[in-house]
C-alpha cells in the first residue's frame, strides 16, 4: 500500500489547525478547508489541564497559551436582586490545578492558525461538496466547484459534521441529547466585571456573566442554559430561529436577564446548542476519519472537549507517522489510544449536564448555602483536593505517546 502523505482537514477551529501542525511535522502535506470567510475568533473560555498543557508544550504554543490567560480571579452567585449569595476564588470555582489554564477559544484558534499558516494551505469560504474514494486515494469536490484528490480526509468539523454526515450517515443516528441547551454571546460588559464570573440561577435555568483581564476586559461573555429533556424542532444554521428560542426560554426571568437577552439580538458571535455527545462505534470508514467534537464530542458539561481535541490531533498525526502512513493500521491505533479516555469524559459529561441546571428553589438554595459556608469550613481544602481529582482523572485520561521520533529529518 502506498504511504499517505497528502491530508484534507475540514475544519479550521481547533483540531484542524493543531492537528496540521503535528502532521507538516512529521513529513505530511496537510490543506485545511474551512466553510468561514476567515478564521473564527469567538467562542467561550476553554480549559487546558493535564494532557493538554503538554501537548501545547510539544507543540511550542505554550507561552502564547500562558500569555493569553483569562486570568480570571474567581466567581459568585448572586440572586434576583443582584445581591451576592456566595463567592468563590478561583482556585476552588475552576476546580484547576497549578499548572493548568484557561483561555479563550478563539485566541487559542489565532495561536495554532499564526503558528501554521506559513507551513499549511488554509481554504476559506469553502467547504467539501462530495467525497469518492478508491483504493488510492479521495477524490473531494468542493462546493466552489474545485477538485482535488488527497490521500486522507478528516473531519474536524465539529458536533454538526459535514464530513461525517457525508461519509457515515444523519448525526441523529450518532448525537445523544442530554437535557439541556446552551447559548453563548458577547455583549457590553454591564455589570462592570474584571476577571470575574457572576452566576443567577433560576429553576431549570442558569445563566453567566464573565469579562476576563486584558484585550477582552470591555466585553463580556454571557451564558445561559436551560432544561430541555426534549430535543427543540430548529434548524441549528438558522441564528435568527435560536435567538427566539433564547428569548422565549428566558421571557419571564428578571435580574440582568432582560437586558442580556436584548444584547443577544446585536451579538455577532451569537452560539446555540443542545448539550449533547456524539457516539460512534468507529470513527473512520475508508480513507475518512473523524477527529474532536466530529468523532466524540463530550459536550460543554465535560470540561474537556478543548482538551481532547489537541489530544486526538496529537495521537492521530502520531500513529500516522508511527506507521508510516499506513492509515488503516494508524486509524485502529488512534481509536485505541483515544477511546477509554473519550468514554470516560462522556460519562463525566452525562452526569455534569444534569448539575447545570437544578429544577427547583430548595435545591437552588441548598446550592447557594454550600457556595456560601464552604470557603469557611475547615475542610475546604479537602472538598477542593476531592474535586480536582476528579478532573484531573478526566485530563489525563489519554495517555500520550512520544512520536518524536517519527518527526521528518528537516524538522530535527
């Protein structure tokens, strides 16, 4: 079988852009496609813990990743009236330890974009029409009208996947809802927050403030999610559908809410979705493969969706160039490396998502009391230990070969 050199990526986010910076390392000849006029910028606040800050340490981003750091301080829940219920510092509210970080999607996409536009031919505004393959390569159409044959293709393409709808069916045969819907968006910072997180929760809904330090500090972020056991009948590419969902999800809430929801009309990052997994017996068929949210999306409740990104970019460029691009052998390498992590994150995920939101006052309050009373109980540090271990389990589920040695002669 002739080696595969030539890779197709679909998807500029994360994944994309990390996992052609690991394949131009290792001698590959990667092309990333992404459907946007041009990068995207926005986005939440992302963890990076365990395995993840080491993947940015080999791939030599790590500064930039420190550089960029919300910074944030920590976080409080206030009720109806904007009164403080209960504060957090960050140590506790991010549940981190010292070496991990958090940063912004979107300047986190800008670092692996700079760090990889000079070595990879990056395609905006277009997106993959078809996909034929045969026993030597794919031959891709793309919606432009352009053709091209490369040996691979990857979807990086997100929970909503083009290139998996493609290749192996309708995501509802493999997206697994979990109860709740999330929205994301950039408004005026109204509470005049800095490097701080302010939470309201309201029965079956929770929604949050945050402006982290520097660049970012005269915007804010806001978040709401909301109970929904039901999958809610839209189309995920109609924006102006999600914002009246948003709205007539939160219509009857006072606090900041009203106006937060009013900056939603304007927001041009404007982010809804389910909060869902995606579970697939195989994540690759062919010449195709899947990698991140495409593959194994663990959903926001998780945590971790950044951080297995850059783990899945790591190990698949890894066993590519580990069997000399062979892909059949580096494909089953890559789901066994990956994929007893990814089960454990999506077990995590399941049982976060129904934390997100409580459906009731008591609950909320009994919440409320525990936010309140556990900065001064002895056992703090206890409960705070108790909780990073479980995270950190979480982080390092994927242990992370060294393919260094793989890397091509002229990047020694």
């Amino acid at each position: 079988m002739r080696a595969s050199r030539t890779v197709l990526i679909s998807g500029a986010s994360v994944a994309g852009p990390a996992l052609a910076l690991w394949l131009h390392r290792y001698g590959f000849v990667p092309t990333v496609v992404e459907k946007a006029p041009a990068l995207r910028t926005g986005g939440y606040k992302v963890d990076l813990r365990g395995g993840a800050i080491e993947i940015c340490a080999r791939m030599g981003v790590l500064d930039e990743v420190r550089a960029h750091s919300t910074d944030m301080a920590g976080g409080s829940y206030v009720d109806s009236r904007g009164r403080t219920v209960g504060e957090l510092p960050a140590e506790i509210f991010g549940g981190r330890e010292e070496q991990d970080d958090e940063i912004m999607r979107g300047d986190l996409a800008r670092i692996l974009y700079e760090r990889t536009r000079d070595d990879v031919e990056y395609l905006f505004g277009d997106s993959v029409a078809s996909l034929t393959e045969d026993e030597d390569g794919v031959d891709v159409v793309f919606e432009s009208g352009a053709r091209r044959r490369f040996d691979l293709v990857v979807g990086a393409d997100g929970l909503h996947s083009h290139t998996r709808r493609l290749v192996f069916g309708d995501e509802r045969r493999f997206k697994r809802h979990l109860g709740a819907y999330i929205s994301i968006f950039t408004g005026p910072n109204r509470l005049e927050l800095t490097r701080w997180e302010t939470y309201h929760a309201r029965p079956d809904k929770l929604v949050s403030v945050y402006a982290t330090a520097g660049e970012h500090a005269d915007r804010a972020k806001n978040c709401f999610v909301f109970a929904s056991p039901a999958e809610l009948p839209y189309d995920h590419r109609d924006t102006a559908a999600q914002k009246r969902l948003l709205a007539e999800a939160f219509a009857a809430d006072d606090w900041e809410i009203p106006r937060l929801i009013a900056d939603a009309a304007d927001a041009d990052d404007f982010y809804f979705d389910s909060v869902a997994t995606v579970h697939m017996d195989r994540w690759s068929k062919g010449r195709v493969v899947l990698v991140g949210d495409a593959a194994h999306c663990t959903s926001p409740a998780s945590g971790q969706g950044t951080g297995l990104a850059l783990t899945g970019a790591y190990v698949l460029a890894g066993e590519l160039a580990a069997a000399g691009g062979d892909h059949v052998t580096a494909f089953e390498m890559y789901e066994k490396e990956m994929r007893p992590g990814v089960e454990l994150n999506q077990k995590f995920a399941a049982s976060f998502a129904k934390e997100m939101t409580v459906s009731s006052r008591w609950k909320i309050a009994l919440r409320m009391l525990m936010v309140r009373t556990l900065p001064k109980t002895p056992w703090k540090n206890l409960i705070a230990r108790k909780i990073r271990e479980e995270i950190r389990k979480a982080a390092n589920a994927v242990p992370l070969k060294d393919y260094t040695d793989h890397a091509a002669r002229e990047t020694l």
